[in-house]
C-alpha cells in the first residue's frame, strides 16, 4: 500500500490550458487571449493585478470543471437538458486548467509552459460575483474559485500547455 504522503505527488494526468484572460483595468472585464507573458515576481503582462495581494496572487486558476458546476448552482440552461458553462471572463481568473484538481497542487510548484509557479493560496470569490453571475453567484463559486499562484520563473503561457506538478514548495 502506497503510504499517504507519497499519494500527494501522484496526478492521472497532468491539466491543459483551456483559456487565458487578463484585465486591463481595474473593475474591467477579461480579455481573452490565445497567449500571454508570466512576469517572475509581478504578474501577468498587460494585467492590471501583478503582484497584488502582497504579491499572493501573481496569478488565478481555476478548474475548467468547475465552471460546469458553478453554471448548474445558478440554474444556467440552453433550450436542452444540457446545462451550460459559465463564461470563464465572468468568474473573473486569469487561467482555465483542465484535467487536473487544482488544490491537489497545495504547497508544490508547477510548470505551466514555459513557467514555474508556486501555489499561493485558494482564490475565494469576491462580491463581484454577485453583479458578474447573478443572484446567488458568490455562494455558488464557493469551493469553486480556484487558486492563487506566484510566479517563480516566467515566460509564456500559451493556449493547449500542459500543467505539470514539480515538487513540494515549501
């Protein structure tokens, strides 16, 4: 039997990127993109956040799973019994991962492209939320908002990149 801190390393798979947006301006809406430049100690170019959060939040991820699950907590459907993604502009995260449990990356660092990230802290859902998603919106993203990450070597994170685990962070 593998012995339970040995399970912590362990992923199926590594995650993909699925979408990227930075924001401009403060209180904008994101702006997608097929590529952008991680920042070592900043942030992401052209984002308006860098290094917030006493430089906590270089960047945000969340699940591409979850926003299937934050859409059915609103009740969002099409003319189908299919329920619908929220728009990943509207949660308001720089980075879509799928494939991979984000908080599974807890105190370990990470290559996203050509970057290496470390896990922060869990990225909690703001008021915005409520104005972005509707009625319910905040607690519908609760345990559903994500990660915060800093940046430890920057470069480019581009569309389709794999997201590897590396090794424990701290």
């Amino acid at each position: 039997m593998t012995a339970l801190p040995d399970l912590f390393g362990q992923f199926p798979q590594p995650g993909r990127v699925e979408w990227i947006g930075v924001r401009p301006q403060r209180q904008g809406r994101l702006v997608s993109m097929r590529d952008v430049r991680a920042i070592k100690d900043v942030g992401l170019q052209g984002d308006h956040y860098g290094g917030g959060a006493n430089g906590k939040r270089h960047l945000t991820l969340i699940q591409h799973e979850h926003l299937a699950v934050v859409a059915r907590l609103l009740a969002l459907r099409d003319k189908t019994p299919t329920v619908l993604q929220v728009d990943p502009a509207l949660v308001r995260r720089n980075i879509v991962i799928s494939g991979l449990n984000l908080l599974a990356l807890k105190n370990k660092r990470f290559r996203l492209g050509e970057v290496v990230l470390e896990f922060s802290e869990p990225c909690q859902p703001c008021s915005a939320m409520e104005e972005t998603l509707g009625r319910g919106g905040y607690n519908a993203m609760r345990g559903h908002g994500g990660i915060c990450a800093r940046i430890i070597e920057g470069g480019a994170i581009r569309i389709g990149d794999e997201l590897v685990a590396l090794d424990s962070a701290r």
